[in-house]
C-alpha cells in the first residue's frame, strides 16, 4: 500500500493555471495505476487523469483534454497535474489514488470505476476558481 500526499492546491481567477503534485512513498518497488480524481459541486466523483509509473505512460480524460497535462517526475513517484485555462466548474478536492499493478491504468478501469478499484488515497487538495 501506497500512502499518497497532494500539494498545489488554492485560489485563482478564472483562467488561471495551477499544478498539482501527488507524491506517493512506498515500501516496495511495485509499479502502480496513480489517478487523479476531482469531486466538483453536484457531480459525482470523476477521474480526470492517471500515470503509469511502471512506463511512465500517461492518461487523459477526454473532458479535461486541451486543459489539463499529466506528467511523471524522472523517479516515477510524483504525479503531476497541470490545470490551465481554469473555469468556476473545475471547483473541486482534487484526490490523487492509487492501485498496485498496471490493469487499472491499461484497462481504463481507471476512467470507468469512479475510484472502486483504487487501494490507497490522499486527503486531497482543494481548487478554488473565481469569476
């Protein structure tokens, strides 16, 4: 099991840009599925990015494409999300979770599940975008 802590988070105007950080530590050197998830005001739980750190390949959700870039640090253990162009709708805890083993990222799960697959999670770092 992962543990996982987000940074970044705050306030800005409408268009701004902020980045997110998710740093996980870990006691073994198994790759994991790392996804960001967002809880905005009267949506469920959606998940808008994920890295695989065992190749480092990266994915978007189709919402947030063009907006939004996720990247990897060089050791693999620090997730990043990058938000620009930033609306009041993209309001929101940001979560970052993970799960052992590449399935969830390779499969999609991670888009599909709303986070059932996911075995561990930040506290999350709260966006707060104003008009």
């Amino acid at each position: 099991r992962v543990r996982l802590v987000e940074s970044g988070g705050g306030s800005v105007q409408v268009g701004g840009s902020l980045r997110l950080s998710c740093t996980a530590s870990q006691e073994t050197r198994d790759p994991y599925c790392m996804v960001w998830f967002r809880q905005t005001s009267g949506k469920d739980r959606e998940a808008v990015a994920a890295a695989y750190t065992g190749t480092g390949t990266t994915y978007l959700a189709d919402p947030v494409k063009g907006r939004f870039t996720v990247s990897l640090d060089n050791a693999k253990t620090t997730v990043y999300l990058q938000l620009n162009d930033l609306t009041p709708e993209d309001t929101g805890t940001y979560y970052c979770a993970a799960a052992l083993g590449a399935r969830d990222c390779i499969s999609g799960a991670w888009y599909r599940n709303g986070g059932r697959n996911m075995d561990s999670w930040g506290k999350g770092t709260l966006v707060t975008i104003s008009s």
